[in-house]
C-alpha cells in the first residue's frame, strides 16, 4: 500500500518539478529535476517496501503479535484482554486504495500497536475479532 | 454520580453540617496570596512615594469571609442507606451521592491554619475517577477522623473494628533523615553551589556578581521552592499497615494522609541516587491505577506515582516491598559482555530476573533504578532491537504496565535468551491473570458485589462465565467464542 503511496506522490511530483522547471529554466532543467525527483522517488520505495515486509502480525490463541521495524526491530506481544478498545482509521490515501488502520489501545502508554495497510474487510474483521476476544477475556486493573 | 435534581429525596431527618469555624478556614486559603498582594503595593507605593492602598485587600477578604460563611450555611451531608449524600450550592444547587461500596480512597488534607483551628479537610475518590468526588472542607478533626473509617469500612454501622486505625507502623522518616537526603539532592547541590559561588564572586568582582544574580534569580527561587516542598511535603513522614492498603501520614504546614491500596500496586521502583549510596539510603516508588472503568476512549485509567518512602534503609524499603508484593526475590544475570560496547555508562548496573509472579530489572546510569513489576499486571511485553544492538546479537525486552512512565525492562540480553523471555512472559502473565482473579462470589462476603464481567468459570466446564447482578449467567465463553450453559445451581 505504501508502495504505491509513493507512486503516486513520485509521479505527481515528477509533473509538477517538470512544469515548474519548464516555465521558468528551459529543457535542461527540467530534465535534471525530473531525474531527481525519480531517483528519489525509487530510493523512497525501496525503504517503503522493506518497512512494509517488515510489518506483520499473528493471532494466537490468547494475545496478538504485532513486528515492525527495519532499522529498530520491535515485537509486542498484547494479549486480548488487555485490549481497551481497537480502533479502525482510514486516512485520505488510505480511503483512495481502499484500506484501513487498525489500532489496539492498552492501558500502557508504550504498548499501543498498529497494524496499518490492510483490506477494509480484513481490517473489520479483526477489529470485530479483537473486540470479541477482549471482551471475553478481559481482566481488571 | 453527580446529579441535577436537588431534593429528590424529601428532606429528612440526619443531615449534618460542616464545622462552624469552616469559613475562617476557608479564607485561610488566601493568607498566601493576600500577603502577597500586600507586599506589593507597599512597595509600590514606596516607589511612588504615596501611601499604600490595601483598602481593596480588607473588600477581598470580606467577600470571601460573606461566600465562606454562605457555603457553610448551604452544605449539609448525611448518609443514605450505603450512600454518602453531599448537598452544596446557593444558586446552581449541587447533590453528589457517593455510593460507599466504590469509594477507594479518601484523604484527610490540614493546611495550616485549619490546623491551628482543629478542623480537616476530608477528600473522597471513588473508584473509576481518579480525582476527587467529593470534599468535605471543613470537619472538626475528630469527626472527620471517624467519618473517613466509616467511608473505608465500606458499611456505616459494621466492620469499623476492620479499620480500626492502629495499624503496625511500617517504616516513617525523621527529620534529620530527610534533611540530610534532601540535601543531598541534585537540585539543593546546585541551589548551595550557586549561591556560595555568587558569594564568592562578589567579594572580588561585586558588580558582576549583581547581573549575575539578577540573571539567575527566578531560576534560584524556583530551586529553592522545589527543596522547600520536598522538605514540607514529606516532613514527619510515616507508613501505617491497614486492611486495605498502605496509609501515609505526611507533611509539615499541610498534612496530607493517603492509602495506597495493595490490589491496585502496578509497579515497585526503589531508587538509589549516587549521593546517598555511602549512607545506604533509598526511595520507594508505586505506580498505584486510579481507576478501574474501562471506557471506549481509553482515558479510564489513570496511573499516579506516589513515594512510599521519601527516605530510607534497604531494611525499611525491603520491609515495605515484603508487605506489597511478598518480597518477590528471584534470581537476577546481568547481561552478557559485550553488552558493554552498547551501554558503556549504564552496564555496571543491568541485571535483570523474573520469577513465576514478578519480574525484577535494575538499570540506571548513576542512580541505580531497581523495578519490580507483577507480572499479572503486565499490559504487555515487548521486545525491541536497535541497529547497534544487532551486529552484538543483543536485544532488549520491555515489561510494559498501565502509565506511561514504569515498566521493567531486560536490557541488553542475548538474542536468544530474549525471544525465549518474550514467549516465558506472556505466559506466564496470562497464568497470572487467571489466576489473580478469584471467584466474585467470595468478595460479596464482605458486603460489597463483585463488578458484572467475565471471571473464571466456577464449574470449571468452561474457562470463563458471565457474572451479573449478584449471580452466574448462562453465558460461557472459550477461547472467545462465546456460547450459552445453564449456571449450576446457586451455592
């Protein structure tokens, strides 16, 4: 999802730059903005793409298992009935490809994981499941 | 718990009133800030060359003796079958029933001149709120003495031999102790250091010592207030056993008594700053919840940190932690060698351990941080690993608890060891847990009903059941799917 993300902002960019370049400098510059722009463009994607293999998660049968991190490498284990509430966010990019954030709030401040990037119905569903486990599980204070 | 319908109940017999002398008390609460006022337009008019004008002072203090006096007359409180019922409020009239099955603290505040006039404050939390429902300001010191073991007992009429007020005493702080511990803080070293430097500066260079002084004036002040408060605050300082938790007396001009209540204790952390290490000195720390409700935003809980022990031996604090968590003393390593390449400043502290209920971390660069945590409230575990910590095969593994502050964390330990301890803690967690909470029936025995929700199934068919009202429903759940068995028969 982050990929094309970065697709979309590497050839809007791409365009705009060009124009820019075009009305005020003349072919050459423009060119060289283009090529920048496209470098940076794929060098972003690469990054985007690693972060975006790096982020996966596990249902078990007592808590969820949330990695991420290319650079810093973290692992959370939440266990269901820790969950305060899941959440459901779909910013305007998000909204575009169709795809929803699903975010697990505890009562630790540092625990709080996120799964961005998935299917809408996917994200429902885990939201509903998550929900339904906590619920069922949950344990005081 | 608040509620806009005045007299909804007919005004009965029982009320009672707070104590006469409450409005002079009340404008007590101004003396600071009068005297304050004061000081400045008399200096002000000494600038001006004119005399001072305090007339506004005199109106001031009038009005709020006139609004004191009001208050007084239109507060009354009385109790309601199990509910503490507070009345207030001339114009946008103001009825709170505290229901005495919730209440989860109250506090008995004394500032100064309440003092001298025999009457406290008494301050009543419930639980789900973590701020104050309701205050009483003021009570004559007697009443409010027995009104707060009323409140704690639960019941108005029984258990008051349960918390009876001579609980053991557990640890208390003298004054030379603090004095000396506060002292021995960062805050008064660099308070005294700069201002014997200033002293010194200005024996040579009096003009520079002047702007400097000017500079760095508020700065002082502001020190010389923090040591201030951590001399008053903790003054006289004193830890009492009861039934429901740990009292704290404490305080020199306002003295302020709280429990710490031990179901609530998310996190232990004793404290040994460098300076005080010669001395075997150490502070005590709790992560204590505030609240139990869980609501759909999140902002139900509430973690506050309250010192158990200002000052104090290792006895004292080893004592105290014995009495909260059972002296939980498992085994600790410290991480491998190499770890040092990544902490040079903090290595000479890590270790780390757990045992089946807690986990143990120390860490700290020059204050040694010791942090126990129980692992049954652990919200949950993390394992993290920064990119200087992947060429040495090290990773860290985090504890996390309600707040945001205290967790207990194994620092720098191997890689393998670290996955294992990530799968170890969460089990083990999980057994905690389900083992942490007992049947709700049993605590309807002292009076008080069990909180509707999922507790562990009594027939043990099923891993848990639906506890509602007072009884088992016939809902069941199991590994989350929930489905539907008739209760056994009430016991």
């Amino acid at each position: 999802m982050r990929r094309a993300e970065v697709a979309a902002f590497t050839v809007v960019g791409s365009a705009l730059f060009g124009l820019i370049f075009l009305a005020a400098l003349g072919a050459p510059a423009a060119l060289a903005a283009l090529a920048v722009v496209l470098t940076v463009g794929a060098a972003l994607s690469w990054f985007v793409r690693r972060r975006y293999r790096a982020w996966r998660y596990l249902e078990r049968n007592e808590d969820l298992i949330v990695a991420r991190g290319v650079m810093v490498q973290r692992l959370s284990v939440v266990p269901y009935g820790r969950m305060q509430f899941v959440e459901l966010t779909a910013g305007p990019i998000e909204r575009l490809f169709q795809l929803s954030t699903v975010k697990l709030h505890t009562a630790a401040a540092a625990s709080d994981a996120r799964i961005p990037g998935l299917e809408r119905a996917e994200a429902a569903r885990l939201r509903d499941r998550l929900t339904e486990l906590g619920e069922s599980m949950a344990a005081g204070m | 718990v608040t509620e806009d319908q005045p007299d909804a109940v007919p005004s009965g017999e029982g009320w009672r009133r707070l104590h006469p002398l409450s409005p002079v008390a009340r404008v007590g609460r101004l003396v600071p800030a009068l005297a304050f006022l004061f000081l400045v337009s008399t200096v002000h008019s000494k600038a001006e060359n004119s005399t001072a004008e305090t007339d506004y002072l005199v109106v001031i203090t009038l009005v709020s003796a006139l609004y004191g006096y009001i208050h007084w007359m239109v507060t009354r409180w009385r109790f309601e079958g199990d509910t503490l019922r507070i009345e207030t409020g001339l114009i946008r009239k103001d009825s709170r029933r505290l229901p005495l099955a919730r209440v989860q603290a109250v506090d008995i505040v004394r500032p100064l001149l309440a003092r001298m006039l025999g009457v406290s404050e008494l301050r009543v939390r419930l639980a789900g709120s973590g701020s104050t429902d309701g205050r009483l300001a003021y009570l004559a010191d007697a009443e409010a003495a027995e009104l707060r073991l009323v409140l704690l007992a639960g019941h108005h009429e029984s258990d008051l031999a349960l918390s009876s007020n001579t609980g053991l005493p557990m640890a208390s702080v003298t004054p030379g102790r603090l004095l000396g511990s506060v002292l021995l803080s960062l805050v008064s070293i660099i308070l005294i250091g700069s201002v014997v430097s200033l002293a010194v500066l200005d024996e040579f260079e009096p003009r520079t010592a002047g702007t400097v002084a000017g500079f760095l004036a508020v700065y002082l002040l502001s020190f010389a207030g923090v040591v201030w408060r951590r001399l008053a605050g903790q003054y006289g300082f004193i830890a009492v056993e009861g039934p429901e938790g740990v009292r704290i007396r404490r305080g020199l001009l306002q003295t302020i008594s709280e429990t710490v209540p031990y179901g609530r204790i998310q996190a232990v952390r004793q404290v040994e700053p460098l300076l005080w290490r010669p001395f075997g000195w150490c502070r005590l720390e709790v992560d204590v919840a505030g609240s139990t409700a869980r609501n759909q935003r999140g902002e139900g809980t509430s973690v506050v940190r309250k010192a158990l022990l200002p000052v104090g031996s290792q006895q004292d604090s080893w004592h105290l932690l014995a009495r909260l968590l059972g002296a939980p003393d498992p085994e600790r390593t410290p991480p491998p060698r190499r770890a040092r390449l990544k902490a040079p400043l903090s290595f000479h502290f890590l270790s780390a351990g757990h045992d089946d209920t807690h986990a143990v971390c120390v860490t700290g660069r020059i204050n040694r941080a010791t942090t126990w945590v129980p692992l049954e409230k652990s919200q949950s575990i993390r394992r993290v690993q920064g990119p200087l910590q992947r060429p040495l095969g090290l990773a860290t593994v985090h504890v996390d608890v309600a707040g945001k502050r205290t967790r207990a964390e194994f620092r720098d330990r191997e890689v393998a060891e670290a996955d294992l301890l990530v799968e170890r803690l969460s089990e083990l967690g999980r057994l905690a847990r389900t083992r942490g909470r007992p049947s709700p029936a049993a605590s309807t025995s002292n009076g008080r009903l069990a909180p509707s929700g999922w507790y562990p199934d009594p027939s043990g068919r099923h891993e848990r059941r639906y506890w509602h009202d007072g009884h088992w429903t016939e809902h069941v759940a199991d590994r989350g799917r929930r489905s539907a068995e008739a209760a056994t028969p009430a016991r």
